[in-house]
C-alpha cells in the first residue's frame, strides 16, 4: 500500500482543521481543498479494499 506525500503536512488535519501547516492559519479554499482530496484518497483506498475483498 503506498502513502501519498501529503501524509505528513496533514495528518493532524481532521484533530486540528484550523491548523494548516502550523505557520499559518489555513484560509478556507485550501481548507476546502484539502478536505475534497482527503476525501478522495479515502474513497480511493475504499475502493481498492472492497476490490480485494
């Protein structure tokens, strides 16, 4: 199973979601962004579960 790159910047992004990346607050496009590839990611990973299944 690979791990994307974003991983790392954001895995304290659903604990924290005003956090960005720790310098700055995030504004809401790259909230929202970041959110909707989350999402995909999971969908993807879900997806290539059940195809296991």
């Amino acid at each position: 199973m690979s791990v994307g790159p974003r991983q790392g910047k954001h895995a304290h992004g659903m604990l924290n979601p005003m956090g960005g990346d720790g310098r700055r607050p995030m504004n809401l496009l790259e909230a929202t962004m970041n959110a909707a590839l989350d999402l995909v990611a999971v969908a993807v990973l879900f997806a290539q579960g059940a195809r296991a299944a």
